[in-house]
C-alpha cells in the first residue's frame, strides 16, 4: 500500500503548491485539477492492474528464474468443465494451481477433492466472486475469503494462504483485508483473456506471444473453448522445452499454512 500512499502524498502536496501559486502569481485555475485528475488515472490503474502491485504486495511471475519454467492457473471452479481439464493435465502429466470460488466448491466437492487428489494446488478466489467485489468493505472482504478457507479446509485439511482477487482488483479495502487473513495475493502476468476472446486461435496465439520465464498463465477451468486452448497451450510449452511447475514452486511460497 506505500506505492498509494506515496503517490496520495505528492498529489496532496501539488495540489497545495498550485493553490497557492494560484493566489500569488498567474495561474490557469485549471492547473489546481491536474494533481487531483493525476491521481484519479493513477489509482483506478491501479485497482485494476494486478500486476503493479499498487495497494498490496503482489505475486504475479518469479522475475528471477533463470530456467524455462512457467506456472499454470485456472479460476473460477470448481465447475463439471474442470473434469476436462483434469483429464487433460493428467494426460500430460502437470500439475496447475486452481484458484477456487468457495460458493462452486459447496456445488461440486467431488470434483474439488479430484483437484487435491491429483496433486494440485488449490488457492482462495473468494466466495461469492461478485461483480459488486471491488466495492465491498473490508469486514465483507475479509468474511468472504474466511468463508472459503473455512470450506476448503473441511474439505482438504489444508488452510490455503493464497487469494487471487475477483477479476484481479485490488483497493485499500481488499489490501487491508490480505493483512488480516495473512495471505498472498497472487496474480499473473499471462492473461489469455480466455473468457472474452471468442477465437480460440486469437487466444492461443496471445499466450504464445506472452510466454516468458517464471510466467504465470490466466486461464478459466469454466468453458470447452479453454480445454481445446489448453491442449495446444500444453504442446507450445512442450515444443519450446518448457517446465510447468505449480505456483508455490515457482514463486517459492507456502501455498498451505503448516
């Protein structure tokens, strides 16, 4: 949260010295607004840009592997599509984090359970996923990615302490409510855009042009169109000898408190 802080500071201080300048020499009233529409662009870039990690510290690719490794997540499951996607990592052998709604495991345990069962990692991706997130307060915020731990923990034993964000966005609320829960907030630096995109060629071809060291793809374990995108992603990373780890290798965190 210092990047916001820091960056409230100087807007605060701009807009003071233009204040005054204003009064004692010659200028356009107008200048006063730039400080304040600075920091509007600013902060909204911020909330919905994971990948600066404005509010909260974020984790969205290991910017130090020297090696061809990449990490592979998927939200928004569990979902009966997953069962597809499970075949086809098993069929080649990988291992995926998948960042879970607490509200599609209480629909679809079994395939939950199927989840930890072949060796994947499963993350917190709040309960609800509601469009309405990036307005909640802190208190719901934080009931949400509780109300999921307390799910997942039932279910597997295990107190995840990753949490993906609904649609990656962050604000002071959600940052504040990361601190209380302990947990790290994980991103991606990979987004195939796999739920907007139509064309599983245009998507394929984006995660190609995107791939790098200690990556970390975006996909959705919630449609057929990503299973067939998942297929060819998997022989592009094959052909060009890369490994696919799963996150908390990758990133060198506990994805499971001890």
């Amino acid at each position: 949260m210092l990047k916001h802080k820091n960056i409230t500071a100087f807007c605060i201080s701009v807009f003071f010295v233009l204040v005054v300048l204003y009064f004692y020499f010659e200028v356009k009233w107008w200048f006063i607004l730039l400080p304040i529409l600075l920091w509007l662009i600013v902060t909204v870039w911020g909330s919905s840009e994971i990948r600066l990690g404005y509010f909260t510290k974020t984790y969205c690719n290991n910017p130090n592997e020297k090696q061809r490794k990449i990490g592979l997540s998927f939200d928004d499951g569990p979902h009966p599509i997953t069962e597809k996607v499970l075949d086809v990592l098993q069929k080649n052998n990988v291992k995926a984090t998948f960042f879970c709604i607490g509200s599609q495991i209480e629909k679809h345990p079994d395939i939950f359970k199927r989840i930890l069962t072949e060796g994947h990692i499963v993350g917190n991706h709040s309960y609800s996923h509601s469009n309405y997130f990036g307005i909640f307060s802190t208190k719901k915020v934080k009931e949400e990615i509780d109300h999921t731990n307390t799910i997942i923990l039932q279910l597997s034993g295990k107190k995840a302490l990753f949490f993906r964000p609904p649609f990656g966005v962050t604000n002071p609320r959600i940052a504040k409510a990361i601190e209380q829960t302990k947990h790290f907030a994980i991103g991606w630096n990979i987004r195939s855009l796999d739920t907007v995109i139509k064309e599983e060629s245009k998507i394929i071809k984006r995660v190609k042009s995107k791939v790098a060291l200690g990556g970390i793809i975006l996909l959705h374990d919630t449609s057929l169109k990503t299973v067939t995108v998942l297929e060819q992603i998997l022989l592009f990373l094959k052909s060009e000898n890369y490994t696919i780890v799963p996150i908390d290798k990758l990133l060198n965190l506990q994805a499971y408190e001890n």
